[in-house]
C-alpha cells in the first residue's frame, strides 16, 4: 500500500493535467498508510484530491452488529491561500481501533456511543473491547454513532460509499475476506485492500490563484465567526490542528513520546532480532 499509494495518486495527478479530471482504482494492495498524504500530493500539484481505502471490517451498519466494513476514510484535499491546504481526513466510524488502543495505554474507559458488541450492548471496557474486536463480538458504530437519533445512519452511508468504490469496480474482496486473521484458529492471513484516487486540476475550471484565494477567504471566514463563550475562544479548519503540531514539532526539533509508548518501543527494540544492535539506546533512555 505504500509503494502503490503514491503511485496511483500520481498516475490520478498525471491524468487530471491531461484531461481535467484523473480517476485510479486499484485492488489487492495493502494499508496504505496516511490517506492524508494523497490528498495533499494533490494539493501541491494545484489539484483538488480525493482517496479513499476499505480495511477490515470493523464497522456495523445502522440497526445492526456484525463488523461488515472498514473504518473507510474519504478524504479530500483542497489547496487554499492559506500556508497549508484544507485537509480532511478522517474515518467514518465514530473512532478507530488505534484510538480505542491509545485508550488502552492510557487506561481509561473508552466512551460510550462508539463500540456495540454483538448483543447490542454499547462497551465502554476498553481492554474487553479490544479482545472482542479480534473475536468479531465487537463493532464500532459509524459516524453519529449506534441507531439513527443522532444520524448514525449518514456514517453508514459515507463507510458504504467508500466501500463499494474500493471493491465494485476493481471486482474485489470485502467483509471477511479482508479481515486479516481466521477466526477459527487466529493466525493472520492476507489482507487485500482495494484504494481509489481522484484528482481535479483546478486550471481547467479557473486559474488556481483565483481558487486559492476565495478558499481562503472562505475558511478565514470560518475563523473569524463568533467563538462559543464556553469554548477553547478559537475556531479550526480541517488542516489547521495538523498544521499547528508541525510547526510546534518541527521547532522544538521532535514529538514527544507518552510514557506508555516510550515502555512498547522499548519492549519491542528488546524482543526482536537485530533492534536492539541497531537501537542500542532510544532518544527518550
């Protein structure tokens, strides 16, 4: 997936110059990593871009609890006279397994509205949550969460979209055939994952100056409306937060690593062959 991610975006990039428009399908592939990052090889080629992936299922749809699709991000990237682009990447189920991990780390409980196990319970145990995942006895809830009183049911279409453009027109896997691992005996097994990519290269429509600055304009606006007088007293665009941690990280010459993370990496330089020659002592030790 990150060998053929760059690769396709670019092809959607090379097509979009040509044509206006570049689409690219593919199937059998991997996790390709940061959907983020095609969007915004898009952005920097003065394109609007578009990707999206399935992964294994962990999502139910609206009204039931069988894991049946994948987290599945639909991700655009739109540049703007900003000094970053409007980046929006992020899944379509409330969260991810990765966060319900980072909770695992942290010890708390993961919260309610986001997981729903087979019986239509909503969990909150966050280590239970995690070995019933691997089990198929655990679901998350789509974006606006479990039932449709709070929308539920516009994540599930958003993850269905993205689904059937990652599986329909490449003829490929989806559901259990992509969930890495056999149920019955849990040893890993293949994962193929289908990708789309889509680039629109903003000259055809209307010199990309001119784009940028009414985006920018736009997401100014954002901005600069009335802040809630119980909030943090500022507004983000999709971007922004990213932007910010890079500037920061990049000035104080790194990222901090939480103290949970610090003991897994250290573990796992420890437990496999070679790390610990070539990491003999970790920037935080």
């Amino acid at each position: 997936g990150l060998y053929i991610g760059p690769h396709c975006m670019q092809m959607a990039i090379d097509k979009a110059k040509k044509f206006g428009v570049g689409f690219v399908a593919c199937r059998n592939s991997t996790h390709y990593g940061i959907a983020g990052y095609y969007a915004t090889m898009a952005t920097d080629q003065g394109c609007i871009g578009l990707t999206g992936t399935n992964a294994r299922p962990s999502i139910a749809p609206t009204f039931g609890v069988e894991p049946m699709m994948g987290t599945n991000p639909l991700t655009f990237g739109i540049p703007s006279s900003d000094p970053f682009p409007f980046v929006i990447d992020c899944a379509t189920s409330v969260n991810q397994r990765g966060k319900i991990e980072k909770y695992a780390r942290e010890g708390v409980d993961t919260p309610r509205g986001a997981v729903i196990d087979d019986q239509g319970i909503e969990r909150t145990d966050t280590e239970g949550i995690l070995k019933d995942m691997v089990l198929g006895k655990c679901a998350l809830t789509p974006l606006g969460g479990a039932g449709d009183k709070m929308g539920g049911y516009k994540g599930y279409g958003w993850a269905t979209t993205v689904e059937i453009l990652c599986t329909a027109l490449q003829s490929g896997p989806w559901g259990e055939e992509i969930c890495g691992l056999d149920r019955a005996t849990g040893k890993p097994k293949p994962m193929p994952l289908g990708h789309f990519f889509l680039a629109i290269d903003i000259e055809k429509l209307c010199p990309v100056d001119t784009f940028k600055k009414n985006a920018g304009e736009f997401l100014k606006a954002l901005r600069d409306s009335r802040k809630a007088p119980t909030g943090p007293g500022r507004i983000w665009t999709a971007g922004e937060p990213e932007n910010d941690a890079r500037v920061e990280r990049t000035g104080q010459g790194g990222m901090k690593v939480p103290v949970p993370l610090q003991k897994n990496m250290a573990v796992l330089r420890d437990t496999r062959p070679g790390l610990k020659e070539k990491y003999e002592k970790l920037p935080f030790e």
